[in-house]
C-alpha cells in the first residue's frame, strides 16, 4: 500500500469472508459454550459456535448451521447483536446473534466440537478474570449483558 | 498438527507476540479513541491505543510507550482489566489497561494517528449498533462498563 508522502510498505494480512457467532441461551438461562483446541495457543479453549459464511449463505444462515453442527441445538430466532473485526491483520467481520435454543433430535457427532453450559454472570467473572479469552465468546458475553438480552 | 486417529492436517496462523491496548480516560470521563486506516478492510476504523510488546518490555511498559506515542497522554497508573485472543487463526493475546490520563508536555507527531473523544454510554451505543467494531475497542469499553470503573 501507499501513502500520500510517496512511500510504500507491505501489509500482511488474512484474506476471508464473512464470519458469524451464536450467544446460544438455553430457557434456564446458561449459555453454550463450545471447547476447542487452537494450535497457535497450544492449548484448549473456550468459544461460541460459529463459522465461516459459505457461498451463498446468509449471515444468519450459517449462524444456525453452525449453532446445529457444532452443539446439536437448534432455534426458531437468530437476532443479530453486534459485530466486530478481529483486528489490523484481518479483514474478517464477524457478525453475532443471540438465540434461544432448544435440543435438536438428530446431531451430526463428526464436528469435534465439546460443549459445556454456563451462567452468564459466572461467565463474565471468568472473563474478567483472563479465564476465558476469545473475542467473540468475550464481546457476546458482554453485549447480551449490557443490552439485558435475558430479562426479555 | 496431528489428531489421535493418525490424520494430519495444516494449520495456518499467525506468528506474534504479545500486545496492549488501552482503555484511557480523561477526567471529565472521556474515552480516547484513535482513527486508522485498515487496509484488509480498506476504511478508516476507529481503534483504542495499543500495539506490539517490544523485547524486554512488561506488557504495561508496553501499553505507556504507546498510550504516549499514539495519544500524547500519559498516565501514572495502569489497571489491567482483562484480556483476549483474536481468533482461530491467531496466538496473540491482547492484554488490556485502564488508565485516567492527561497531556503529556511533548508529543511526537510522527505517529501517524488521529484521536477522538467519546462518552463511553455513546461509544457503547455505537458498538451495539455495529459502527465501531475492532475487537479491543469493543471488548476495553464493555469492560470498563461492566467493572464500573468510570464510577470510582
């Protein structure tokens, strides 16, 4: 890229489309969390289901794809709650919603995914602890609590 | 990286260290926002002070340098409030301060950054609205709101 003095630098960054993340509520008020191992950080991590929109998805299609693959829940109502942008390096937007969710009959089980529930408040405790870290498990979290998402 | 079935496959990431990034505030409880052009995205995005800790630095040694270079403010206290990892395809953690500020007497213009004042509530506002959406930014304003840090 170029700037206006006629200097020129080089900008890494990921090439990617669109992204979504489910804050998924069951009706006793715990949210899905999904635990996967990232290889950058070496270690297991807590997130939200979600993904990559594929061709011809809407946002809110592939958030409940995904919500289904990965969790076996599923929704009638995927509201959108926000979005955000990983960072400089990335030009991934990644939209989130916020559902409630209910069992699915059928589950695909090949998605290595693991799921565990948790209160919102707990959540956001471990979250300002840097127990939990991912950055859309930890904007969801937040943005369902300030707009007060589960007191409707 | 392999799985336990034998099956291998490629994962690309990023390569990184740590980084900082800085909710500041001033007295009258303003939050400083910088401007910076993203070129993945190809637009102006507003931000929050921050960058890369450079060898030998503690991650708040790391967080003045840039609130100072970035802003031209200083601090005497930095509060860590918590901190996150990007994404899937990132090993970097982005830890985040809290700091009232002032005017730093000398300021080194050669930053090419521009600031920007907000009311948190406003910026909030504009987050859950999807108008501001970098990840540090988003996650430093929503937990300075929900830690009550501006009401000490």
């Amino acid at each position: 890229m170029g700037f206006a003095d006629g200097t020129t630098c080089e900008y890494v960054y990921f090439k990617s489309g669109g992204t979504v993340a489910i804050a998924a509520f069951t009706d006793d008020n715990k949210m899905i969390l999904t635990k996967q191992y990232r290889h950058p950080l070496q270690k297991v991590v807590y997130d939200i289901p979600g993904g990559a929109i594929e061709a011809g998805e809407m946002p809110s299609q592939a958030a409940l794809r995904e919500l289904e693959e990965e969790t076996g829940y599923t929704t009638e109502k995927l509201e959108w709650i926000g979005k955000f942008s990983r960072g400089p390096s990335s030009q991934a937007i990644v939209d989130l919603f916020f559902a409630r969710v209910r069992r699915k009959g059928s589950f695909n089980k090949n998605e290595m995914v693991q799921v565990e529930m948790i209160d919102l408040d707990s959540l956001i405790q471990r979250i300002s602890d840097g127990e939990c870290f991912d950055a859309a498990l930890t904007i969801a979290a937040l943005l369902v609590s300030w707009k007060k998402l589960l007191d409707k």
